[in-house]
C-alpha cells in the first residue's frame, strides 16, 4: 500500500534539499546529518514540529511533550503510538507512565503482565505498540506457531467472523495457562490484542516514519526557509493548509513576501536576504500556463514596467 502522505512529505525534502543546494551552493546528504543533533531534540521536544512529517498533529504534539523523544528509537514508538490500534489497546498511557518513571528512577522495574512477555515487550515497556508484537506475544505467551499467530491477527484486523475470533480466543487463554499464565491474566493479555485489531504500524514502518520525522524536523530547524517553500510547493499535503504554515512561519520570525509580478516565481523561492517570496501559482484564478508564460516573457525582456506592459 502506497502512503501519499509520505510520497508528499519525501517529494518535500527533496524540493528542500534543492532549494539549499541552489541557495548556498552546498548539497546535503541527509543520511549524513547528526543523528543527534540537540537543537532538533529540543525542537521535537517541545512540539515545535508544525510542518513536519508524522508528529504535527494536536495529538502527537500533546504525546512529545509527554514522551519528549532523545533518540531515533524513541521516534520510531513515537510516530506508531498514537494510533487506533496502540489507543484501542491501552497501551498509550501505560506507556507513557511507565517511560515517565523510568527516566526518573533508572532502576524502576517495568512491571509485565507475564514473565513470557518481556522479550516480546521489553521495546515498548510491556505495551503493544507494534504489529509485530501480536505475532511475537501469541508465539510468546499462548505458544501459537508463526502460522497460527498471523491468523489471529487477520482475523482481528479483518473482523471476518466472530465464530473465528473465538477460537482463537480460546485457543490463546488454553496455551497460555499450558504455559503457566492463570486464566485472568490469559484474558487480559488477549484482550490487549484484541484492542490493538485497529490498525497499527508495522516497527519497520514507524522506523522508516521516526526517520523522516527526523530528517524533516532537523531541516525545519536548521533551513526552515526552505521546507517553508518546499511545503507550500508541495500543496495540498500534510497536516496544515498554507495560510497555517505562512502564520507559522511569521511567528518564528521568517519574513514572507506576497506575490510579485516582477519577482516572484511560478513556485515559492527563498531570495538572497533569507526571505520567502511566494510563487506566482498562489494567485488565484490565474492558469498554470499564463504564469509560466508571464516568467518566461519577464526573463526575456525584464521587469514589467507599466500594467499595459
């Protein structure tokens, strides 16, 4: 499945990375930059993420100040946490609370609801958070095979039929008190997986999303400009409408120039005095191939003079 989010937000990165190039003559190579970069930390931190790939969400921002991610692991749970799967099954305030005190007390002892339980969850603090991690507890904890794991959880995330669901229901409380579980804790464990049957990230999928989050965070920090203008280029995608993302930008202090017929391009441009003009193709009512030939005529013979001209 093809996520158009992501094609848009990696479209964006490249237009940013060009824009940089051409600007200062120096081309970055993102899988190059610091990986722990402390003023892109701070910014995930404190939700100043308005822009950015995954994590400019109201949600996700009232989540980072909570979680106050330091690390590219910390990101990869960030960006899958807060979704139906994760919330159904109750794994976001555990989460979070347990991450809390953990960093408060080095020593604090995840609690698990199973011994079995802590390779599987050991990652996500006995919370499942993950795709994966319903494969690895029903092979963990009720003793299902590699086979029967994946047809529990198709048949929870298909919802095809109740009758089912129920034997698998079954089938896991049965394996996991063979294995040494009393029944309470066989339900409750399910009744995790059963809450996570909304959909949920793969860890591989939130590795490669915590990522680009990085990456386009780091450049929001460091060339702001040039995601700002790459952002708007890239329309419509993402989060927030471009008047959000102007708004956003003012109030950080970036000067944002309207549409200019004898200075703007067809698309937004970051100028030499670091300021963001936005493009001709902003002005509404007026067809792509009329701007672009206006551009062509002014770089052909030079500013317009008059209005006639």
């Amino acid at each position: 499945k093809i996520d158009l989010l992501g094609l848009g937000m990696l479209s964006a990165v490249e237009r940013c990375v060009e824009s940089i190039a051409r600007r200062t003559g120096t081309p970055i190579d993102l899988s190059r930059i610091p990986y722990d970069d402390a003023a892109t930390y701070a910014a995930i931190q404190s939700a100043e993420t308005t822009g950015v790939f995954q994590i400019e969400s109201r949600a996700q921002m009232q989540s980072l100040r909570r979680t106050k991610p330091a690390s590219l692991d910390d990101l990869t749970i960030q960006v899958a946490i807060v979704r139906p799967g994760p919330i159904q099954g109750g794994a976001v305030n555990p989460y979070i609370e347990r991450l809390q005190r953990l960093r408060a007390d080095p020593d604090y002892e995840v609690p698990y609801e199973h011994p079995s339980l802590a390779g599987p969850l050991r990652d996500t603090l006995g919370t499942i958070i993950f795709q994966d991690q319903v494969l690895e507890v029903a092979i963990a904890f009720a003793g299902f095979s590699a086979g029967e794991a994946e047809g529990l959880r198709r048949a929870m995330r298909r919802r095809r039929s109740q009758a089912a669901i129920e034997a698998y229901h079954r089938r896991f409380v049965e394996g996991a008190i063979a294995r040494g579980a009393d029944e309470a804790t066989a339900l409750r464990v399910f009744s995790m997986i059963e809450g996570f049957s909304g959909f949920g990230f793969p860890k591989a999928h939130g590795a490669a999303f915590g990522l680009l989050a990085y990456q386009s965070t780091w450049l929001r920090v460091h060339h702001g400009r040039d995601l700002l203008c790459a952002l708007l280029n890239e329309q419509p995608m993402g989060f927030y409408p471009p008047d959000a993302l102007v708004h956003e930008a003012q109030r950080r202090g970036f000067a944002v120039l309207a549409p200019d017929v004898n200075a703007s391009a067809a698309e937004c441009t970051v100028d030499g005095e670091g300021r963001v003009r936005i493009g001709l193709g902003y002005v509404a009512g007026v067809r792509a191939q009329e701007i672009a030939a206006l551009v062509a005529a002014r770089e052909e013979d030079g500013p317009f003079r008059t209005l006639a001209d």
